[in-house]
C-alpha cells in the first residue's frame, strides 16, 4: 500500500464512521464528515495533506497524488 491509498482510504473510513456515529448517537458527528471532505478539497488544491505526511513518517511508500508535498 502506498500513501495514495492509504490516505484514501483513512478519508473514506472516517466519512462512513461518522455516519454511523451521526445515526447512532448525535448529528454532530457530521461534522467530522464536512471536516474530512473539506481536507480533501484543500489537498486537491495545495497538495498539502497532514494524513500523508503522518503515514510517510510511518514508512509507506509514496504515490504520485502528493509526491514531493511529503
């Protein structure tokens, strides 16, 4: 798995959660899935991603979508 991938899939799990956790306790909680979408946006744009960084520190290979952003 490379950054790419992983943060896609760190956004995605992080949107579902919040679903559920908006139906299971308080709508609140969508808040984190407008906080996640808005990071994504942001990333597009500036190719700055704090999830990418994190996850390059942690050994996972680069990808291309934030290649020499990280």
């Amino acid at each position: 798995m490379n950054v790419d991938k992983a943060v896609f899939l760190f956004a995605g799990c992080m949107i579902l959660a919040s679903l559920v956790l908006s139906q299971l306790h308080h709508p609140y909680w969508l808040w984190l899935t407008a906080f996640a979408g808005a990071n994504m946006i942001q990333a597009s744009f500036t190719g700055f991603c704090p999830a990418a960084m994190v996850f390059k520190l942690l050994g996972l290979a680069g990808g291309c979508a934030f290649k020499g952003r990280t």
